[in-house]
C-alpha cells in the first residue's frame, strides 16, 4: 500500500514533467526535466520522512522506483543505484 509521501514522477501533457501523488489532481511540483522531476521528487519525499519514488517513461510505463530514507536516517547504507 502507497504511503503518504511516495512520489510519482510523471509526463505532462502539456509538456514537462510533474510530482504527483497518488491520487492527486494537482501536481506538487512542476519541472521542465524528468531529471528535476525525480531531484524535487525525492526531496519531498526525503521531507515526508521517507518512501518511494516510482518513475513512469515517456509512454507512461513505470521504469524506475527509487526508495528515498527520511532525511536524518542514521544507517550509513545509501541508495547506489541513484
């Protein structure tokens, strides 16, 4: 089950890239890159103390999740992969 806090980034249709949340009608933020997307994304996620970021490819398919720790996570394993 989604959390609060997780984060989807995904295309705009008008152009550019938005934070979503689930369910949500308006977007969190807007970002003219999929890479300032994710970058916002994580951030308030991070902010939210902690979750996933789920990242969806031009055509609207799921590519990429990402879990994000709560910003003053005390375990010194960091996510490699992002």
């Amino acid at each position: 089950m989604p959390k609060k806090s997780d984060r989807y980034v995904v295309k705009n249709p008008d152009g550019g890239w938005d934070v979503k949340a689930g369910g949500a009608k308006r977007a969190s933020a807007h970002k003219d890159t999929q890479a300032e997307a994710e970058k916002r994304a994580k951030e308030i996620v991070e902010n939210l103390g902690g979750g996933e970021v789920r990242i969806q490819d031009r055509k609207g398919r799921f590519r990429d999740s990402d879990t994000v720790p709560k910003g003053s996570d005390p375990r010194s394993s960091k996510d490699t992969k992002h």
